[in-house]
C-alpha cells in the first residue's frame, strides 16, 4: 500500500484488480481513499477439493513429512476442514509448518499452531528461500 500511495497522485485513476474472491480490502479501500476509480474482478476462487488422497491425509497424521506448506489463510482453514477438527487438534502443536508471511501466520496462530518458519518475503520465492533456511540449519525458526 505505501509503495502504491508513493506511485500517486491516484485522483481520476481507472484501476482493474483481479484477486481472488476472498481477498482483504487494504488496497482497493487505499485506492478509494487516494481517489482512484477501482474495479474488482474475481480471478479466482479457493475450494476445498472434492476427494483427497488419504495416503497424503495419513503422512500428515503421522508426521511423516519435513515441512507443510502454507501460502494463505485459506489453504490453513482447508486443511482444518478436510481433515477435521478432532484429528488436527490432536496434531497442530505438533506440526512442522512453513507460512508465506504474517497474514497466514496469524491464521495459523488463531488455529492454535505455530510455523517452524515464516517467508522473510511474502511470496513464493520468499518462502521456499526461507524453507531452505530452515531444512539447511542457516536460519532460526519462530519457535
């Protein structure tokens, strides 16, 4: 938002923003304030997948993995709901999870678990820089 507040002046700009269909307000909401004319598009939306493989349900339960993966919020809650409440509170402190920054982070932590790592750099690149980190011992965890 500041670089974009930097880019100005943003009065009588016609800006399209394609996201996903649940995104946070931050940056249309700026660009409104700014006085820029915004139009939302939905690019795409999150779903939970209709069937799952069990056998990489099974690896996660067990633990048989070095590090989970997670690059939203959405991805978080999915994971929750696909394997269900009872068995991923009998995991979550347990878990060896990576987040892509501090919004999934916050989600993760409000679902009762923390990342073993956080992206230095919200993206992906960030996160599987930050990963390597990690599984390389070249960085310290967040717990």
């Amino acid at each position: 938002v500041e670089c974009l507040k930097e880019n100005g002046p943003w009065i009588g700009k016609k800006v399209l923003l394609p996201s996903a269909e649940k995104t946070r307000e931050v940056i249309p909401r700026s660009l409104k304030e700014w006085g820029a004319s915004v139009v939302f598009a939905t690019a795409y939306s999150t779903i939970i997948p209709q069937s799952v493989d069990k056998k990489v349900l099974q690896l996660i339960i067990d633990r048989e993995y070095d590090i989970i993966t997670f690059t939203s919020s959405s991805t978080c809650l999915n994971l929750v709901k696909i394997i269900g409440d009872d068995i991923f509170n009998s995991i979550k402190l347990n878990m060896k999870a990576a987040s892509i920054g501090p919004i999934t982070t916050a989600t993760m932590r409000k679902l009762g678990f923390d990342p073993v790592v956080e992206a230095k750099e919200s993206s992906l690149q960030g996160l599987v820089e930050s990963i390597t980190e990690y599984l390389t011992g070249n960085c310290h965890s967040t717990r």
